[in-house]
C-alpha cells in the first residue's frame, strides 16, 4: 500500500537516501589511509590490500542474496540487517590494529552493500507514483554521492585525527541511519512467498567470489599464473553450473528468464560498462593532482585537496536526480540513460585534454558526474519497468552487482596500463600523462559502448510506480 500523502513520503525518501549515503561512504573510507596501511596494519604492502578486496568481495556475495531475502522476509527489516552489519563491521575496524581484525570489520561493512537496492525497492512498494521516480533517481545516485562527498570528510579526519577516528565516525552515522529507518519507515506488505535458494545462493558466492578475486589480485600474482587463471577457470565452471540449476529450480534466487528478457539484460550490461567508466574517474584523478609538480604534469597536491576536487561530483550527482526522473516521465528512461551516457563520454574526452589545472579536472569530475546522475537514476526506473513487484530487490540488487562487477573489471585494467606507462622520477616508476589520457580514452569509449547499449533498449516507457506492478504477490502475513 502507498504512503497517503507526499509529505509523509519525505522523510522516507530522506532517510532512505541518508542510508545509502553512509553505505557508500564506507567504500572512500580507507582511501586516505592507503599509503599507510601497510604500516599501520604491521603487514606488507599486497596483504594490506585485502582490507580493501573483502570489501569488495563481501558486497558481492551479500547483495543478491540480501536482495533475494528482502523479497521473501521483508525489505525493512533486511535493510535494519544490513546497516546493523555496517555498524558492526566499522566498530570491529575501529578496535582493529591489525590486518585480520580490519579484514573482518571491512568484510562485515561490505555485507551492508545491498541497503541502496533495498531501498529502492522500498520506494516502489512505498511512495505515491508522482515521488517515486525522483526518489529511486536520489537513491540510485547515492552510491556516488557518499562516495565524492566522503573523500574530502575521511583525508580531513584522517589529516586531523587518529586513523580509528573514521571507523568510529562510520559506526556512529550507521548507529544514526538504523534508528531512523526504526522510526520513519515502515515494512512493505509486498513479499514473495516460497523458499530460499540454498544452493542457488551458495554457487553465485562461490563463481562471483572466484571472478572477483582473480580481478582484484591478478596483478599482485601474475595474471598468467596458475592461481589467477585457476580462479577464472573456477568462476566460469561454477557460474555455468549455477544458471543451469537456476533454470532448473522452481524458486530460484535469480530469475534468469527475467534477467534474459531485453530491457533488464541490457540495463544490466549497460551497468557493468558505466561502473567501468565511474572508477575510472576516481582513479586517475586523484593521482594527477596528487603526482609530483616535477613530473610536469602532477599538480602536488595533499588528499583533502583531492577530496575537494571530487565532491562537486557528489553534489552534482544529487542535484541530477530530479532532472533525471523528469526526464523519465516526459522521454523514457531510455532518452535518459542515453543522455546519461553521451554526458559521461564528453566529460572523459575533455579530461584529456584539461588536465593541468585544478579547476579543470573540477570541471571535468563535474561533468561526469553530471552524466552518472542522469544514467543512474534511469537504470532502476528500467529495471522496475520490466521485473514483477515481488522480484524488485532481487533485480534492483543484481543490477548493483553489475556495477560493481565493472568497477573490478576497471581496477584491473586501469591497474595493467598505468604500470605499463610509466616515467621514471628520481629512480621512481610513476604512471606518465599518456598512460592517464588512454585511461580517460578508455572511460569515453565504455560510455559510449554504454549508450549504444542503450540505444537497443525498448522504446519509451513511463517511470513504473506501484499501482502499474505486475500482482505477482501476496501481502505478507501478520
């Protein structure tokens, strides 16, 4: 049942945004203390790097199958699950003064990835039509939003303050979030009944786990080495095995033909290659403004600097949210993510050229963010056009997944080409300017595989709300 009025659903919207906010956060949160980790963790420098890859790795794991859990038990109360995981997670790192404790606490904060997929599917249960689309375009962009908007807070608080100060920080916003959620949002009626899928569950972890961490450590172990390419021999046996039983099964965790059909399956690619393109904005600039003014390009700058660079990014994000849903209602979410993608493409084609002052690459993370907003508000618009109610947070949850999936996919590939373009500076490998420009290359040319993606997208649809839902539910019980 909607919310009756549009007042009511404003705090809603609110706080679920805030939710995803504090989410995203976590994924900035170590970046200022990257350089130093392995010292403060008392661990070498490729060990220290799992605090970032059980992040990443537990988000993949957790999302489908918190999303699959939503649908099935409650979407309310699997979000409280999901930033109590977040809370804990951050209070583990904070006590933490060594790599096995921060490991687990960033692995516990990484299972709280699924909130923004469960809150949009809680503004679709939830809010009268006329908000939902504005608000699902807010909370889809939240995953950028904390992100730029976190930078600047953690290298000033990192700058400034005991390094557990960001974990303490990041429990006490997570404590904030789960005590509004308590009070301000109320569990959806709309749930689909049936079992969960064990083994569907356990063999999507096992193959994304397997891709996933080949990705992330290919470059640390050789990506011809026996371990790298056992990992992707593994992911591929695994996850072909795993559709098998997902078409098989009668309640699966995924389901497939649903993910097959047109809109939700090019959404979903279009996702994979726009996280490729937003990482590698975050990527290569806080590196050029960061690099040595004697390199001749690298602007010396310290890591608040760069977080203030981003953060326009974030608040363009923001700002885009309601455009986009407009947009959505007037054109198609279509014409948006097309728009979206055409945007990020010129962003990146500038950032080769107007890299050697601050207020360019300010422009150039603007821009971009500009076209992400866009993007990202029309992609759970598409996915909630096409998926009955009762498969909202599962499909909303793969989509992140995607996502995320392109982000590694960047990592990795961004990784291997700066090491491979570099200069030398006072017997120092650092990457060159070339190696930087074919980054921002590559990122133009994943918008625009993005758009033309998007271009094979059925033709206009209006932005979904709950009354247009397929009645492929019941209302839960009690």
């Amino acid at each position: 049942m909607a919310l009756a009025t549009s007042s009511r659903a404003t705090p809603v919207v609110a706080v679920l945004a805030f939710s995803g906010i504090v989410v995203s956060l976590m994924q900035t949160l170590v970046i200022p203390l990257i350089p130093e980790l392995p010292e403060l963790l008392h661990s070498s420098a490729s060990d220290a790097t799992w605090a970032i890859t059980a992040t990443l790795l537990a988000a993949a794991v957790a999302t489908p199958t918190i999303g699959r859990l939503g649908d099935m038990f409650g979407k309310r109360r699997m979000l409280l699950v999901s930033l109590v995981l977040l809370v804990a997670g951050s209070v583990v790192a904070a006590l933490s003064d060594s790599l096995v404790p921060m490991v687990v606490g960033r692995a516990l904060q990484g299972f709280s990835s699924a909130v923004i997929p469960l809150g949009i599917s809680i503004m679709r249960d939830e809010l009268p039509a006329e908000r939902l689309g504005s608000a699902t375009a807010l909370m889809s962009a939240s995953l950028g939003v904390g992100g730029a908007l976190g930078l600047p807070a953690a290298a000033l608080l990192a700058q400034s303050a005991d390094w557990h100060v960001l974990f303490w920080t990041a429990a006490g916003l997570g404590v904030i979030a789960t005590a509004l959620v308590l009070a301000l949002v109320r569990e959806s009626e709309v749930r689909s009944p049936g079992r969960f899928d064990v083994a569907g569950a356990a063999g999507l972890s096992v193959g994304l786990l397997a891709l996933l961490l080949g990705i992330s450590k290919g470059a640390d172990w050789g990506w011809g080495s026996g371990r790298t390419l056992g990992l992707f021999a593994a992911a591929v046996i695994v996850l072909l095995v795993w559709g098998w039983w997902e078409l098989r099964t009668r309640q699966p965790l995924v389901d497939l033909r649903t993910t097959a059909r047109r809109q939700v399956l090019l959404t979903n690619i279009a996702s994979v290659v726009f996280g490729f393109a937003l990482f590698a904005m975050s990527l290569v600039l806080p590196q050029l403004l960061q690099l040595p003014t004697a390199t001749g390009y690298g602007l010396g700058q310290e890591m608040l600097t760069v977080g203030l660079v981003l953060a326009p990014s974030g608040l363009v994000m923001m700002a885009m949210a309601p455009l986009s849903a407009r947009l959505s209602r007037s054109r198609g979410p279509k014409v948006t993510l097309m728009a979206g993608a055409l945007i990020v493409a010129i962003g990146y084609g500038l950032g080769t050229v107007l890299m050697s002052e601050i207020w360019e690459l300010v422009l150039v993370s603007a821009v971009i963010g500009a076209g992400i907003g866009l993007a990202y508000g029309a992609m759970p618009a598409l996915i909630m056009g096409a998926v009955p109610v009762s498969e909202t947070a599962a499909a909303n949850s793969l989509n992140t997944l995607m996502r995320s999936i392109g982000t590694s996919f960047a990592s990795a590939v961004a990784g291997v080409l700066l090491s491979q373009l570099t200069i030398t500076l006072g017997g120092v490998e650092l990457p060159s300017q070339n190696g930087f420009r074919v980054v921002l290359g590559l990122g133009a040319v994943a918008a625009l595989v993005a758009l033309a993606f998007a271009a094979f997208l059925p033709g206009r649809r209006p932005a979904p709300s709950p009354a247009a839902a397929e009645p492929a539910t019941a209302p839960a019980a009690g």
